[in-house]
C-alpha cells in the first residue's frame, strides 16, 4: 500500500509539473518581447514601396528576409542567407542572383502574405510610438537610460517606457547603455533629429534584450512611406561595438556597411536599401504569447491526466 501511495504522489507531482509548467514558458518569453505582428520571423524587412530596391552584397544574414509591397532584390554576393527571402508580391523576377558562391538556405518565396502584414503590423507600431509623448532624454556618447525613466504607456496592450530623444549621437567606439530588466520593454523615439548614424555599440544591461528595444525614427507621411530621416548603421564590422534593438524607420531610407547588428531592420521607404560591405545581421530568437486554445488544450490535458490517476489509484 505504502509503494502504491508513493507511486501516486510521483504521478501527482508529475501532473501538476505538466499542468503549470508548460503553459507558462512561452509566456515568460512573450513578456520580454515586443509584439511585432509576424515581423518576429524576420532579420530584415524592406518596405519596398514604388518597386524599389533591396541591394545586398557581401554579406550574412542570420534569419530570413521579407520584401514588401512591390519591391525588389538583387544579390551580388558573395552572401550568405541562413533563412529565406520572402517576397509578398507574386514573381514578376524581381529577384536577382548574381553571384553562383551566394547560399540562401531557405530558398526565395512568393505571394507570401505574412510578409505584408508584418510590415503594416510594424509601420503601425512606429505610428503609435510616435504619438506618445515620451520623456525628453539628450543621447550623447556615454550615455546611460534606464528604462524605469520613460513615460509609460499601453502600446499593443503592452506596457512600454518611451523617452523622446532631444539630440543624438552614437560615435565611433562609443556605447550607449540601456538598462532594465528583462520584462522591460523600451522605444526611444528619433524623429525630428535628421539623419541618424549609430557609429558605436549599443550596450543592454540588466536583462533586458535586443527585441525588447525600439529605436524608431518615425516621422514623415506613412501612406507614402516617405519623408522622415534616414538610419545608418556602420560600427566597423563591431570593433566599435554591437549594434542591438529594432531599427525601424517606415519612412526613411536605411542602409548597413560593415556593420554588426544583433537585432531587426524594418523599413526603407520609397528609395534602395543598401545592405552591403561586409554586414552581418544576427535575427533574436522570436517568440509569440502563445495561442489561447493551446494553452486551455495543455491544461485540460492535465486535469484528464490527474483525474486518470486518481481513477487508476481507487482501483
């Protein structure tokens, strides 16, 4: 009887493990993360707008690469792509490979609408930032912002400190330090200031992660992707320090040369994107709260499996 008594403790113990533990790990990770509508699968996307282009050469992509809207891709190598190139346009042969010694290990795809939505999820996110009075923050090289310090607000039904940058800069072997926790999410809002250049590293302490970090430009007209500043991102292939965040700039052209980026480019309005020289992009492990049905499913399969026990132990 004792072995018996034992075995159903064992199996009790087990059950509510199952029943606790499942459901509650991708949820850990979804509260770290900002929601990015489908943008979470992807290292790079291109706006695209007015068939224009996304111009890749000599580099690495770690993780997959989205065109929007009518835009197009050259490849002239040698690059690598650990992940695919997702058009949302059906082939109209947008797509060029020029170099043979290119490897795009998830091959290109067409008429994928994930791609579209995931833009607008993201030109929408960058809107909404933007309307949100942050607190004034000077950034120069050296400085230090913790995330306590922003204006909260609800964005997309998740709490988020914005501060509203006043000035920036991001020089050579230069860092700017952001420091929170790890369920702390950050935008800092950078429209108004020109062009941006992040020349130096960004450094995040505290637990806090690259995709719990918006750096958006904003700005300009969202319907015709066009006139905001530009973002560039060059840190001398990292020896000047890692780039990490999300870099968003809906209305602005973006480029990266030679530069080491941990974290996600959204955007590029209606003008080329240069993603040249020797760049290496590195996309954050994504995550999503899981789905509702998903996780009532894991809990209704524990409580069956208590009560089977609990069954099985009376006879």
């Amino acid at each position: 009887m004792f072995n018996i008594m034992q075995k159903f403790i064992r199996i009790r113990i087990l059950a509510l493990a199952a029943l606790f533990t499942i459901p509650l790990l991708p949820l850990q990770r979804a509260m770290a993360a900002f929601m990015l509508g489908g943008g979470e699968d992807y290292a790079i996307l291109f706006q695209g707008t007015g068939g224009n282009t996304l111009q890749v050469t000599n580099v690495t992509v770690n993780g997959n690469v989205g065109v929007a809207d009518s835009g197009q891709m050259t490849d002239s190598g040698p690059s690598t792509i650990n992940g695919r190139i997702d058009f949302s346009a059906a082939d109209t042969g947008q797509f060029s490979n020029n170099n043979g010694s290119n490897v795009i290990t998830g091959g290109v795809h067409y008429n994928v609408a994930a791609v579209q939505n995931a833009m607008n999820y993201v030109n929408s996110l960058s809107q909404m930032l933007l309307g949100d009075a942050g607190t004034a923050v000077a950034i120069s090289n050296g400085t230090i912002l913790n995330a306590s310090s922003g204006t909260t607000y609800v964005v997309n039904g998740q709490i988020v400190h914005v501060f509203d940058a006043t000035s920036f800069a991001n020089g050579g072997n230069q860092t700017l330090t952001i420091n929170g926790s790890a369920t702390d999410l950050v935008a800092i809002n950078l429209d108004g200031l020109g062009n941006i250049q992040f020349h130096g590293g960004i450094l995040l302490t505290g637990g806090i992660t690259a995709d719990d970090v918006v750096f958006n430009l904003g700005g300009g007209n969202y319907t015709t992707h066009t006139g905001a500043g530009s973002l560039d991102i060059n840190n001398n292939g990292g020896t000047a320090g890692l780039a990490q965040g999300i870099f968003l700039d809906p209305n602005g052209a973006m480029d990266a040369t030679n530069a080491e980026i941990f974290g996600r480019m959204f955007g590029g309005d209606a003008h080329d994107f240069q993603y040249v020289s020797g760049s290496t992009i590195t996309m954050p492990p994504g995550g999503q709260v899981p789905d509702p049905g998903a996780t009532i499913l894991l809990m209704g399969l524990g409580l069956a499996f208590l009560a089977g026990a609990k069954k099985k132990f009376r006879s």
